[in-house]
C-alpha cells in the first residue's frame, strides 16, 4: 500500500513538473519565407558561389520576442524586421560565407512583423504574429 502511494505521488509530480515547463518553453516557431533568387548575378566574390546550396530559415520566438534568421551563402545579406507600419524595426548585415545565425528583437509596436532579408544572391520575405 505504501509503494502504491509512494508512485501515485512520483506520477503526479512528474506530471505537474511536465506541465509546468511544456506551458512556459520558448519553443521556436517557423516562418514561411518567399524566396526569390537572382540566378542571373555573377559573383564578385573570391569564392564561387553555387545556387543550389544555401539556407534563408527564419524562427519566432513569441515568448522572449525574438527573431532568429540563419543565412548561409547568400553573400553579404541584411536582415531587416519591419512593423505592420512599415517602420524598420530592428535590422543587422552579415556576411554569410560561414553559417550565420541573426537575432532580431520584437519591438512590441504591432502585433504583425515582416522579416526581409536582401542580398546579391536572393530576396526573402515573410510575416508572422506575435499574440
């Protein structure tokens, strides 16, 4: 009987302790991102840059507000994050020969966001909600 109890008790906390995290996490949610690419620019970069490989990913996360877009090689790139205003937010550039990771921060004037990243190589765009 007390062994009964004693896993009652342990299934319980497990589950309170499971709830507790699973309803506070910062989990990332995908944006969907248009992406256009300029198949007819010639690179003036020292490397050659092949079309087929490269990576324009872009994460919300709606509890810290943040945005997080990885580039690589797309060239040099800026990331911009525009209100429902069309005011720049926050935006940054970066160099994207190696994998690059960006962090935008959500300045709380909308509830709709634009993330538009522009380089030599690609045009991306796409929207999201923060509740």
């Amino acid at each position: 009987m007390k062994t009964l109890f004693l896993s009652a008790v342990l299934c319980l906390a497990t589950l309170c302790t499971f709830g507790q995290s699973n309803g506070n996490s910062d989990t990332p949610v995908p944006v969907g991102l248009v992406v256009h690419t300029n198949e007819n620019q010639s690179s003036t970069d020292t490397q050659e840059r092949n079309l087929h490989y490269w990576e324009v990913n872009a994460y919300v996360h709606p509890i810290s507000e943040e945005v997080e877009v990885n580039l690589y090689n797309i060239g040099n790139a800026t990331v911009s994050l525009v209100n429902a205003n069309g005011k720049v937010v926050d935006s940054t550039e970066v160099d994207t020969n190696i994998p690059s990771t960006v962090t935008l921060q959500v300045d709380g004037s909308s509830n709709v966001y634009y993330i538009v990243v522009l380089s030599p190589m690609i045009y991306a765009e796409g929207s999201f909600e923060i509740q």
